[in-house]
C-alpha cells in the first residue's frame, strides 16, 4: 500500500491494495466573514461518503471553532463550505464561580517568610457560544470521511489572516506649504470591490514621528471618509505620514512639507532618433520645449548633460520655447570606444547613455530637471523568442510550442523582411526548424518532446540564419520539465495554444480552455481559485477521451486575476496526483462603471465648468480636481485603478510593488515561472505556488526547493479624477479628463 503523504496527523482505514483513497486542497489562509471552501474528492468508496470538516484554533486561550458537513459521491468531488462569521462558528468560554484552597506560612529563619497555597477546589461554567467573532492566528483544519465502513481524517494547518479588508487613502496634493490644508479622503474595500462600513482612525505624524492628530473611529453613510488638517505657519519641514486603520486593515501614504515655489512651466524632452545603430546614425538631437503651464513659451537656458559608462558631455544653450541640442556619436560614446568599435577591437549588443536636461526661467531664475536616456544597438536586427507557456513549464510526451519574431532594435517593424530564422532545440541543436519571416507578426515553432529527457530543461535557441553576430542577437529559453512517477501528464492551454489568459469582462465572459492528457485519470476536478479563495469548482471524465475543453464563465468575484487549476489521479500500479494550471488576467472587473467628461477642453480663469459623471445608480460620486502646476512637483497620492491592483495583491498573498525584496515582481510581468529545482516542476510546487494545502493518500511527487506564489499586473493637466462608491455594484474609478485653464489662472498655488 502507497504510504500515506500527511500534513499533520492523519488517520486512514481503507481496504488493502490502496482501493480507496482522498485527495482535499484547502487555500492556506482564510478571512472572517468571508466563506472558506475547501475541495474533498475520494475515489475506491462505497456509495455516498459523509464529510465533516473543522477549523479550530491552536491558541490555548480559545477554542474557537468553525464546522462544515458534506457528501461526496465515490469517484466525485465536492466543496465543504466553512461559514466564517456565520452561525457555524462555536467557541467555549469558561467563568470561574468558585476557587478554594489552604495556604500554609512556612517560617525557615527569621528572615524567611513563604506562603504556600494548595488549590482543593475549581468550579466553573462553560458556555458554547455560535456565531462567536473569529480569532487570528493559526488554526488546525481536520477533514474526515466515512462510507460507514472505510473513513480517513487527516488534519493540516492553515492561518486566519487579520488583514481582511483594502484601506485605501486620498490627498489632494502630495506636497504642501506652511499654512495650507492638507485634505483627506479615506475608507476600506473588500476583496470584492466593495466598501466596508466600519469606522477608521485616522492619524497625522510629522516628520520626527510625532502625533499631531487623530481624528478617532469616523464613520460616515457612504463610507468614504474625509478629514482635513490645517498647517502652522512654521511645521518641521520634511515627510509627513498620514495613516488610516480600521478593524482588519490600514494603510500609511505620505506628504511632502516644504517651502516650495509651484512651478509656472514644464519642460519635455525628446531624442531624435530613438535609438542609435552603430554605424547608421553619427549624431543624435536632444529636442527641449518649455512653456509655461498656460500655454506661452518660457525664455531659458538650458544645460544638457549626457552620461555613458566611461564619458560625459555637456552643452548649454539659450532658448525661447524650443531648441535643438545636437549631440555626435564621438561626443557620446568617446574617442576610444568609437576607434576600438571601428577596428573591431570592442564588441557589445547595447549600450545605454543618460540624458539630463537643466531647463531655467531666467526672468524667475526657477529650474527644472528632466531625465531620460538613448541606447547605442551595434546590430541592427532583434530576434523574440518565447514559449507559449507563460509558466516556463513543458510536459514530456505532448508538444512543446514556440513563438518567434524579427524586429528592429527597439522592437518596431522592420522595413525589409524575407530572411530566415533558424530554430534549435537542445545545446546541440539536435532538431531544427527553419522559419521565413516575412513581416513583424509572430510565428510559430512547435517540436515533439518524446525523445526529450524528462529529467531536465528544454533549452530552445534562435537565431538568423546565415548572419554574424553583428547582424541580429541570438534569443534562447528554457524550459522546465514537468517531473512524475509515471508518464502521465496534463496541459492546459486555451484554443491558440497560450496558458495565458486576458479578458475584458466589458466585452466577454467566457472563456474556452483545452484540457489534455497523455494516461487515463479518475478523480478529475478543476478548482477556480482569486484572491485566496476558491471561487468555483467543476469534474471531468477522463477515463477514455483525454481531450476536452472546459467553457469557464468569468464573473467580477474573480477579478482582477484568477487560477484554473485541474487535477487527477493516475489509473494503475501508482495512483499519482497529476496538476497543471491556466492563468486569466481580468481586466475591467468593477461592476460600478464610473466616467466622467468636462463641459468644455479648455476655458479661461473664472470661467464655469461642469463636469458630468456617470456612475452606478444610488452610488455616491467624489471628484479630486488638481491644478496641473501641483503635480510638476509631486505626485503619487491620488487613488486609480492602477494603484488599487497593486494593493490588491494583499489579497492574493503577493507583496506590493514596493514590499517585495529579493526577487522580481511576478503577478503583473510578462513571464511569469515557478521557482524550484533545475530542469523540474511538479505537482507539489504547483499546488504551494497555488497558494493550495493538500492533504492525500496518494503519490505527490514533491522536493523541498522553495516556491514562489503565481499571481496575476498620471500625468494630466488641471485634472479631475473621480471615484463612486453604491451599496451594490461596490466602488468604480475613471480614467483621467483634463481641461486647460487661460494665463490669468497660474497664480493659483
């Protein structure tokens, strides 16, 4: 008999031979008043199996409990639901009545004196008390079966995560003056975009950490939350913090205090060309414009300093409204690497030199600084090599596919085509393939792995036939291979043969994803997994046809990113767990669909404007407008979309953008992979980077290489941004509209 694989104590009573046996996945975390579903399937049963389920908390000072029953058919799978803030949570709480006991003086000299006590009596009423509020901390999960003749229970751990809600925090501006305002909107969402109710402290700390403020436990019938703080005449200076806490979540922004004079002018800075290819371009233009923030052009001098890896340059030059900084390769590159270059003594692919402009008023004598940059390409041509598993993943026995293009340096289309890829797998380049590239689209290049070895990476490399080096770059990747006991696999991919998928929920909600197998499986389940929850759960027999395809709906619950995950077990010898996993990124998921549109583009100071905004009925609107010379000096502290998915990865167990050391942001990059041993993903990783609990009898192929979680990723004029907060359809943000404000406007601070 297969030996049991256990997470924590289990207990199995099933025939001999292994003819039954369980398989539950269970998110590792769960939140009060949100439901926790947890997949049972058994297999090798008699008839109906009942279920039971508990989560009970490991603190010694509670006994919190939450309970789940079910029934699974033999051969099926199901869902327990656990009612986290509904009546099936119990929780004992004890109150003592009576304690009684003898305490004896014991006298050992007489500078000893100690009281002994001896308990004889404890008497206390306990009270079970349902629909008790749920504790934090780490909780056993005990799932148990029964057919009334076979059963198993097994137990593992999973944690209440204190942080159930998304506070988010609004300010007018992200930089202030002695004596002004500092405006602030506040209030806390749920993983499912809507707001949260509860009063929110909200506190103001200078830069030294001291308290200046705190506007204690608001509320208001929206939600939505607004406070303001006034500024001294002579505040400390310097970065302010401004958080906002709630039951279940906070958040912290800051503001900038400083003696700041607003900007009357913004500058741009263009470089013509884009790029520089070696041996094609001998100069380069820095093309510089400033102008005031209503409209007329600035007198200015301008410094333009350009910095390489071994040489700097620098011009400065007098304008009015524009100018043209011209700049040759010699200037930028130097002496030196230009003749190196010229004779073949030096080699590189690209280089990357800084551009810093100095713009200054010289009636105000005010500056402003833009950076941006030029790369040097020594080769004219880019090969892109992908694989279409955006998991870096191949599964041995079913076709690995490939996608190859040819574009210039900077990916932009070429203005000839006709040449010829050559495609090799392997470090040898034992199988090739050769592709005609007749334009900047994608081609495909599919190659067979049977004779692959299973054991390690797929390495896949491409580059213009026929060429040097100097002419296009060599693009490569790797492959992990998916590792079994057997050779039995599954893939899945959607009908263009992508494990990736990205929809728009405006525009569809369906989505169609090929599943298939090379060995027959039982058992075979797929579970929907966002935001650390299992949203929806579905079965498939694959016990003859191994290829069928599942039509998904797509609903906001899931938004704003989501896992398909399918599972079976293997038939034979080994009953193995097999595991592959589809990712849907999901783009416009917030049911309140919030717009906005000014009455006119442009009007002069003093002028009336009316801005319109559409919104979910019974929702409450909240428009932020910014005069565009605030935001030349600092940004960042409004609420947008953008920022909101970010902070969403509270909910997916990913850190944030900033939070996150170490390695490279995964959810929102184009290539995402599973972090393991080299040439090998499995069943395991999958299911950990899944963010999944399993508890099993069957065979796991597992390591213990770390796991990574896979998890799905303005500037204006005088601005009005607004979000809307309804009772049902939750909040909604718009995109940014502008408008342009006449000269007698930019004395406004």
């Amino acid at each position: 008999m297969t030996k049991p694989l256990l997470y924590g104590l289990a207990l199995l009573l099933c025939l001999p031979s292994f003819e039954c046996g369980y398989l539950v996945l269970a998110p590792k975390s769960f939140r009060a008043g949100e439901d926790y579903k947890v997949s049972v399937g058994v297999e090798g049963m008699n008839n109906i199996v009942q279920l039971t389920g508990e989560l009970k908390s490991i603190k010694p000072q509670t006994n919190t409990r939450i309970t789940a029953t079910g029934n699974v058919n033999n051969g099926d799978t199901t869902l327990l639901n656990f009612q986290v803030g509904g009546s099936d949570i119990r929780k004992d709480e004890c109150i003592c009545i009576l304690y009684f006991s003898i305490c004896m003086l014991v006298v050992g000299g007489s500078d000893i004196i100690q009281d002994e006590c001896i308990c004889i009596l404890y008497i206390s009423i306990c009270m079970l008390v349902v629909g008790a509020s749920v504790d934090d901390g780490m909780y056993n999960l005990t799932i148990s079966g029964t057919d009334g003749g076979n059963s198993f229970v097994n137990t593992t751990t999973v944690e209440r995560v204190r942080n159930d809600v998304l506070v988010l925090i609004q300010t007018d501006k992200a930089i202030y003056k002695p004596n002004q305002v500092i405006k602030i909107r506040t209030f806390a969402i749920d993983s499912n975009y809507n707001v949260v109710k509860r009063p929110i402290t909200i506190s103001i700390m200078d830069k030294n950490q001291n308290k200046l403020a705190e506007f204690k436990n608001k509320q208001s019938a929206s939600g939505v939350i607004g406070v303001e703080f006034p500024l001294s005449d002579e505040p400390p200076l310097g970065d302010w913090s401004v958080q906002a806490s709630t039951e279940g979540g906070s958040e912290m922004k800051t503001v900038k205090i400083d003696e700041y004079v607003l900007p009357k002018f913004e500058v741009n800075t263009e470089i013509t060309p884009g790029y520089v290819l070696y041996g094609k371009q001998n100069q380069v233009t820095v093309k510089i414009s400033a102008k005031y923030t209503y409209g007329k052009d600035v007198n200015a001098m301008a410094k333009v300093l350009l910095k390489g890896d071994s040489m700097t340059s620098e011009k400065t030059v007098n304008f009015k409204g524009s100018v043209d900084v011209p700049f040759t390769v010699e200037e930028m590159l130097g002496s030196d690497m230009v003749n190196d270059l010229m004779f073949g003594r030096y080699y590189w692919t690209e280089k990357n030199i800084d551009v810093t402009v100095n713009v200054t008023d010289v009636t105000s004598r005010f500056s402003i600084l833009d950076d941006s940059s030029v790369k040097f390409y020594s080769y004219p041509q880019k090969i892109h090599l992908e694989p279409m598993n955006s998991m870096n993943i191949y599964h041995p026995g079913l076709p690995v596919k490939f996608r190859v293009k040819v574009t210039d340096p900077v990916g932009e289309p070429l203005s000839e085509y006709g040449m010829t890829v050559k495609v090799s797998q392997g470090y040898s380049g034992k199988n090739v393939q050769y592709v005609t590239i007749n334009s900047a689209q994608w081609y495909e290049v599919s190659f067979t792995t049977e004779d692959q070895d299973a054991s390690s990476n797929l390495y896949i490399q491409a580059e213009i036939n026929g060429t040097d080096k100097k002419v296009a770059n060599q693009a490569s990747v790797s492959l992990n291979a998916y590792s079994t006991e057997g050779k039995t696999v599954i893939q899945l991919t959607n009908l263009d043969g992508f494990t990736t998928e990205k929809l728009d929920l405006d525009k569809d909600q369906n989505i169609d994803v090929k599943v298939k197998a090379t060995g027959s499986l039982s058992l075979m389940s797929y579970v929907v997994l966002s935001k650390g929850k299992i949203t929806a759960k579905g079965s498939l027999d694959f016990s003859s046809n191994l290829e069928q395809t599942i039509r998904l709906t797509v609903t906001s619950d899931m938004s704003p990113m989501a896992n398909l995950l399918v599972y079976g077990v293997t038939n034979g010898k080994v009953k193995e767990v097999i595991v592959d996993v589809y990712e849907i990124m999901i783009d416009n998921g917030m049911k309140n669909k919030v717009s906005a549109q000014f009455s006119a583009p442009e009007l002069r100071a003093n002028s009336k404007v009316d801005l319109t905004v559409n919104s979910d009925p019974q929702s409450d609107v909240f428009v932020l407008a910014v005069d565009k010379s605030v935001m030349l000096l600092a940004t960042g502290n409004d609420i947008t979309k953008e920022s909101l998915m970010d902070n969403f990865k509270m909910f997916t167990g990913e850190k944030k953008e900033n939070d996150r050391p170490g390695f490279g942001e995964i959810m929102f990059r184009k290539k995402r992979s599973i972090i393991g041993g080299y040439g090998q993903t499995n069943a395991d990783q999958i299911l950990k980077a899944s963010e999944l609990l399993y508890l099993t009898n069957f065979d796991m192929k597992k390591n213990t290489f770390d796991v990574f979680p896979i998890l799905q990723r303005a500037e204006c004029a005088n601005c009005g941004m607004a979000f809307a907060a309804a009772p049902d359809a939750g909040v909604g943000f718009m995109a940014d509209v502008d408008f342009n404000i006449g000269p007698s406007f930019h004395n406004c601070s």
